[in-house]
C-alpha cells in the first residue's frame, strides 16, 4: 500500500490528532519572534536569578515583575537541552520533566534563561541570566514550624516535613490535635529522619522523643533546674541530648522600628541522659553570674559548644552580649572539662548566638547582633562564618538590611539553610546556600512554590528549618494519643 493511501485510509478524527500532536511538538520548539536586546537586568520573583541550586530542587517557578502584553522565558544549556515557556501574565511554571532533564544535563555546569516581553506588538530580550548547577544533592526534607508572626500568643501552628525536590509538605503534628498548645525546637541527629524531638509546651507540657522507632514522652523539669529543657543539640551518638534551662522574658519597645524583645534573665544548660532517663547538671555550666544558652555539640561529640553572657539586670537587657564558648565532654562517663573560649566579640560591643558546626568539624556559623540572643526580632543580625581551623572569620555575602537568624547545615555540609526576613521585614522565610569545598557561600535562593506568588498571600511564617535525609515517620494521628498522656519524669543527676 502506497503512502498516499494509507494517509486517504486515516478517519478525519485520527488526521486532526495527528495534526495537533505535531503542532504541540512544533509549538515546543518555537522560534522566538524578532526582539530588540535591552542592556537591563529582569526583574523575577522569587528572585531566581544569578543562583547556584542543587541538582536534585523542585522547579524554581517564578513570576516575571516587569510590565508587559506576554512573556516567554528560554531555558538552555551548553548541553543542547532547550524549551521555551510563554505566559500571558508572567507567571512562569516549568514543566517536572523538562525541569529533571535541565538540571540532569547541567550538573557542574550552568543553565541560562533568556527573558522576552511584549508591548505593543514588540518583543524586547533582557540580560541573559546564568545559573550554576552544584554537583553537590540537598537533603531531600526540611523540616520547619508553621505560626503566625505574633508576640504575646498564638493560634494554629504544626510541624511540617516538605519534599524538595518536589512540592508535597505533610504535617508530622499539628496543635489543633493537642488542644492548641505551642509545640517547638524540633531536632535530630546527624541530619535524620528516623530520630526526632521536639517540645509541648503549655497544656499537655513534655518533651516528646521518637528513638529507634519508639515514641516517649519525658518531664525534663526538676525541682533543681530554672525550667524544662528549651533550645536543645542531640548527641551525635544519639544517647545525650543537651538543653539550655530559661527564664525567658518578653518586652515591648515603644519606639519606631523595634517591637519586642527577648531575653533571659536566668539560663544554665544540662544534660539528658537519654538511656538512664536523668537531667544530668554540672556547676560548670551553671554560673550564677553568667547566662548560658543555645548548646551545639561538636560533630565527633566531644566538644559542647555554647554562648555564654554576664548576668545584668533586667534594665540593663540591651548590655547582655554573648560570647562563644565550648567544653570538653566524656560520653563514657558524662562528665566534662573545664570551659574555654573560642571566640570573644562582648568587648567588640556585639553578642553572638545560633552556633553550627560544619558536619566536618572544619566551619561554625553564628549570628552576630548588638546585644541579647533571641535575632529572630533584631533587623541588624547577620550570619558569619569561623574558619575553626585557622581562626579566620567572614561576613559570607548571602546577608540583607533586614534579620537573618536560625541556620543549619545539610548532611554533607555543602548546602545551608538560614532563616531570613529580607523580603517584608515581618515574616521568616527558608533561604539555601552552596558551600562550596572552598569555603565560599553562594548566593542563596528562596524555598520554591508551586505557585510563584505563594509568599504574597501566604500568612505564616517557617521557623526553625532543618534538613533530613529521610522521611520522619511520624503524623499527628500516630501522636495524638502520646500527647495526651503524662510524661514520665526524668532524674536529676548532679555532676
């Protein structure tokens, strides 16, 4: 049978098919009208622009800012692998297929993306914008607190665990299941998913652990400490958890540009002792004339890092300033050594807090303000970076006008997650950087949507952003009934 026949044997139907499909393969491939070059830059939302994103990320949707009549973005690479995407209100939305298969054929490489606009029947090109694809993967999960921005109370809040390289989030509990209370300083160790804590704080108070598959539910409150556990570090052998204990303060200023204030007025640190289920307290760490809070262990367990102030009075809060110390520790005995300090910026007349050590052991970021320890709510906190190796300390250019405080670092050490408030000044937001194997943090990139516009009308906001490697198996179902349960009071253990 001749070709023309079997063309003349096609149903209509199947012919208008056939035509459609070939002209959707066309329209993929579709030439760009003519355009004039324009020597600016394009404004894009989230700012997606200039950025090194890891090779295994969601797409990076995005809204073009710039007015016009119809947008087109180009996606290309030195590989050869190309795709257009038009828009008639800017909103750019990349395709899950095409998205996997740009970064696949980018990694260690770079992609560009070409913007066109059209007014008045007349297309203008702006500025090639050049991404860098790291060779380096993310933790496929973070794990955050959605609340409101508030200051005295709250409302509905959970922990959430999200999906990054696609866009599923699911919540591991919610306080509509516990009677509204707050729930907070969820953490893990070593960066998994199969170990977690977090605390309850209010009706149905305790710390719940989730260990080896098993859930339990502890009073870390003695009758010999300031309070229950608060800003918590897990051991990285899994059988320690360090806690600072707070008499934590809230304030109001009334003076434009400060809202509120936080500080403690008494905090230790202690020791869980996870196996004999005991607060284990040490006058080492526990200086009357000093406030001790937010431990960190060092990675090979055998440092406790903390930030250490002189106690003031309460109207002298805006002189507290925080330097970094550290301890040795004995895991087979829980014991420690004498404290030393690693780093003194209170006579610079700065305090520092947040401290994370690389998974390495070779890097510590902090956050750096005037005075006090809780940055969330002071727009002049910056993170820096000390080299512990060779004591040398940089201000990483990934830093805004506004605050930048909670950050941690991913299970390799190549990619950081921080907390900022760049974009309204009001509400805290997940911000990634590469560090590279040089020490150079890149030019960090929001936590992508779906939906490119989603931060504009979303209300809350992500506090405490952690990455694990591996799916937490847990759900406000399985939870619920643990949390309404006593817990079972820990030991006191004086060392």
């Amino acid at each position: 049978m001749t070709r023309n026949k079997i063309i003349k044997g096609l149903s209509p139907i199947i012919c208008m098919l056939v035509f459609l499909m070939l002209l959707t393969l066309v329209s993929c491939k579709q030439k760009i009208p003519s355009f004039t070059e324009k020597d600016q830059a394009v404004t894009l939302y989230p700012d997606y622009s200039f950025i090194s994103v890891p090779p295994n990320i969601a797409p990076l949707n995005f809204r073009i800012v710039d007015k016009a009549d119809f947008y087109i973005a180009r996606f290309y690479n030195p590989d050869g692998t190309e795709f257009n995407i038009r828009s008639k209100n800017g909103e750019i939305k990349i395709p899950e297929k095409k998205w996997r298969e740009l970064l696949r054929t980018s990694i260690s490489d770079e992609y560009n993306i070409d913007i066109f606009t059209r007014k008045s029947k007349e297309f203008t090109k702006y500025r090639t914008i050049t991404n860098y694809v790291a060779p380096d993967s993310i933790d496929k999960y973070l794990v955050y607190r959605l609340i409101e921005p508030g200051f005295e109370t709250w409302n509905k809040m959970g922990i959430y665990q999200r999906n990054l390289e696609d866009f599923s989030e699911i919540p591991i509990m919610l306080n509509s299941l516990s009677d509204d209370n707050c729930m907070n300083c969820h953490t893990f160790i070593r960066n998994s998913g199969k170990d977690m804590m977090f605390h309850l704080r209010g009706e149905h108070a305790g710390t719940i652990l989730f260990k080896g598959g098993v859930l339990s539910k502890i009073n870390t409150k003695t009758n010999s400490t300031i309070s229950a556990g608060v800003y918590p570090s897990w051991h990285p052998s899994g059988d320690f958890i360090a806690f600072s204990v707070n008499n934590i303060v809230q304030s109001f200023h009334a003076i434009p540009g400060k809202k509120i204030e936080v500080y403690d007025t008494l905090s230790n640190i202690v020791v869980y002792d996870i196996k004999k289920n005991a607060i284990v307290t040490s006058r080492l760490l526990s200086d009357p004339d000093r406030l001790e809070t937010f431990p960190v262990w060092a990675p090979d367990g055998r440092y406790l890092y903390f930030c250490s102030a002189v106690k003031k009075p309460m109207a002298n809060y805006n002189q507290i300033r925080y330097d970094l110390m550290r301890i040795a520790f004995d895991p087979a005995t829980c014991s420690f050594g004498e404290p030393d300090t690693v780093l003194k910026v209170s006579d610079k007349g700065r305090s520092l807090s947040f401290p994370r050590i690389s998974p390495d052991n070779k890097y510590l970021l902090y956050c750096m303000a005037d005075y006090g320890n809780f940055t969330i709510w002071h727009p002049e906190s910056d993170i820096y970076l000390l080299d512990l190796v060779s004591g040398k300390i940089s201000h990483p250019d990934i830093n805004s006008i506004r605050t930048e405080s909670f950050h941690e670092w991913s299970s390799t050490g190549r990619w950081i997650v921080f907390s900022s408030r760049r974009d309204d000044g009001l509400y805290t937001r997940p911000y990634f950087a590469y560090f590279d194997t040089s020490g150079y943090v890149h030019k960090p990139f929001l936590l992508p949507q779906k939906n490119p516009e989603f931060y504009l009308n979303f209300m809350k906001s992500y506090n405490i952003p952690e990455f694990v490697t591996s799916r937490i198996e847990l759900n406000p179902r399985k939870l619920e009934r643990l949390i309404k349960t006593a817990p079972v009071n820990a030991e006191l253990i004086n060392n």
